[in-house]
C-alpha cells in the first residue's frame, strides 16, 4: 500500500480484515496474507471452519456474520485490542440466488441484499473512523463481472453487485482525499463455492423461462467448482494490487470479466461519442498506470482502461495468456479528467 507520492502507506507489518473466510477468494487471501507474515483477522459465522488457518501465523480468528451488527461491532473492538488497528478491510463475505425475476421470493431478495450489501456497508462504516483518524486505509470490495453485465437467473445477484460498484464508485470520490484507497475486484468464473452451498434458489419454477433462466441456473450448477479460475492465483493477484504503487479502482479477474466488460463498453461506445454532461468528448489520449499519481478525479469509466494499462496484475497471476490484450477500432484506450 503506497500514498500517490509512491511512499508506503504502512511502515509494519499491515492489519488485514477479511470477512466470508470460510472458502473460495476469502480461505484464499487469508492463507496467503498469513503466509506473508501480516497480521490478520480471520472471520466466518462458523470460526471452526477456519481453525486450520489460526495455526499459520498471527491471527485472530473470529465469528463474524455480516448480518449481526452486535458481531461486527464485537470484532472491530477485538481487532483493536488485539492490533490497535485495520489497515485493510477485505469484504469478500456474500451469496448468490438463482432466480428468474418472477420466480424471485422476497424473503430471499431481502437475505441477498443483506449479506452482499447491506452488510458491507456496515463494515464499510464500522472502519472508516479510524481509517479517517490515521489518514490512510484500504477498502477492497468483491464484486463480480456480474456488477457489470447481467445475466439470465441471477438478476438479483447481479442488483446486488451492481450496487456494490456504485457504492464503491461513491466512496472512492469520498475518501481518497482522505488518503484511504477503494477498489473493486470483478472475477469471473473461479472455483469457489458461489455457486454451491453459497447460493439458494427459488422454489418455482415458470416453465416460460426454462429457455433463459432455467438454462442459465442449470449451466451455473453444472460448472460449480469446475470454473476455470483458480482461487489462489486471483488471491495473489488482489494482493499485488493492493500493493502496487498505484492500485487501480477495479480489478478484473480472468479471460470473462475482461471480455464481459469489454463487451459492455463496446455497446456504450457503440451508441455515439462519450460524452459529459451533454458535452462531446475530445482529445482521447492513452491510459497510463499513473493515471491516479495526480489525484485526478476521472470517470470511472477509464478504470477499466487503468486495468489494461496494468495488464501486468493479471498475466503474474496466469490469469490470462500473457498477450498484450486486443484493441478494437471502436474502443481506443482514453481518460478524461474532470
């Protein structure tokens, strides 16, 4: 973690939180922080589930259900006593639904909004005063390509995620003046549990959507811990960046998230020239891995274009081929700073 100056932000070993620790990106990242030697907060609703990784290094292990604001306000305090501060909060803790629209039961909606959203924001909020206080922290929110782009049989999932990005779009603008840093990690399909125990479904079916979202809830099952990303390796590349001297606001991991928003823009592109507040936009010049050295604010449009420019966090992690990524006519590299 560095300031924009290229100073570390951290002069001892860092304090990391990380929430949903029991399997996929959360075990992951855990297990490789630990192995870092960094001290580290390792949380699940059910802390036997992580007892194997108190015995790696320093950490805290303990109960934490994003949903319980008693148990939140319980670990920030233990964090503290234990460390006297955090760092780093990883908020990786979340669920899917699989669910036509129609089919969607609102108890189910609720519980997914809770954990994916409403719960971060409470963790969100629970650190900030004394990242504020010392002018410097890290917020890493997990999103999914799926806060991108949407997909048939996890529209509530996808409403989730995309309220995840425009929170985490907001805050950076809030607090990175403050010196604390925000960025989104987009995945694709990794082999975590998403898809598995992680993920109810609806108890109707419409055969009127067997097409779209019964195909679609079938496919996702089918593929469960058979995705071809590997959670070790997106672990190490969250890592890099995190550390890198000029993190990037959105991570995207593997060959699908990129392509996913790629895609989206192309189809922004394709409906006329960006523009601002009405405004045409001139004078497209090519993103640089600074593009944040000068405290600049930017659409957040150009992270993306960052995320090219870093291409590097991706193909260390063998995360993608190690090829320079495609360009298209229609989707020149740019920034515009506002």
């Amino acid at each position: 973690m560095t300031t924009t100056t290229g100073k570390s932000l951290i002069t001892e070993r860092p304090v990391w939180l990380i929430t949903g620790c029991s399997t996929g990106f959360g075990h992951e990242l855990a297990k490789q922080v630990l192995e870092l030697g960094y001290r580290t907060v390792v949380t699940a609703r059910n802390p036997n589930e992580v007892s194997a990784l108190a015995a790696m290094g320093d950490a805290l292990v303990l109960a934490l259900d994003v949903t319980d604001r008693a148990q939140i306000s319980a670990a920030i305090k233990a964090t503290g006593d234990r460390f006297g501060r955090i760092d780093v909060l990883v908020n990786n803790a979340g669920i899917g639904y699989f669910a036509a629209i129609e089919e969607g039961e609102e108890d189910e909606v609720r519980r997914l909004f809770e954990i994916n959203v409403v719960g971060l924001i409470r963790l969100i909020q629970a650190v900030l005063p004394g990242m504020r206080q010392r002018r410097t922290g890290f917020i890493v929110n997990l999103s999914s390509i799926g806060g991108l782009t949407s997909f048939p049989a996890v529209g509530f999932y996808n409403a989730s995620k995309f309220a995840v990005e425009g929170l985490s779009e907001a805050l950076w603008q809030e607090v990175e003046p403050l010196g604390i840093k925000v960025m989104l990690v987009e995945p694709s399909g990794f082999r975590t549990d998403w898809a598995g125990r992680s993920a109810n479904e609806s108890k109707r079916h419409i055969n009127d959507y067997a097409a779209t979202a019964g195909v679609g809830r079938s496919h996702i099952r089918a593929s469960s811990g058979n995705q071809a990303g590997d959670p070790a390796r997106a672990a190490r590349a969250i890592i890099n960046a995190i550390e890198s001297r000029h993190p990037p606001h959105r991570l995207l991991l593997g060959n699908a998230a990129f392509e996913g928003a790629m895609a989206k823009l192309d189809a922004y592109f394709a409906q006329g020239r960006p523009s601002i507040h009405g405004k045409p936009v001139h004078g497209f010049t090519p993103c640089r891995s600074n593009a944040h050295e000068a405290g600049r604010v930017e659409l957040s449009v150009t992270d993306y274009h960052s995320s090219i420019a870093c291409f590097r966090y991706f193909t260390t992690a063998g995360l993608v081929p190690r090829k320079a990524p495609r360009r298209r006519p229609s989707l020149r590299p740019w920034r515009v700073t506002i």
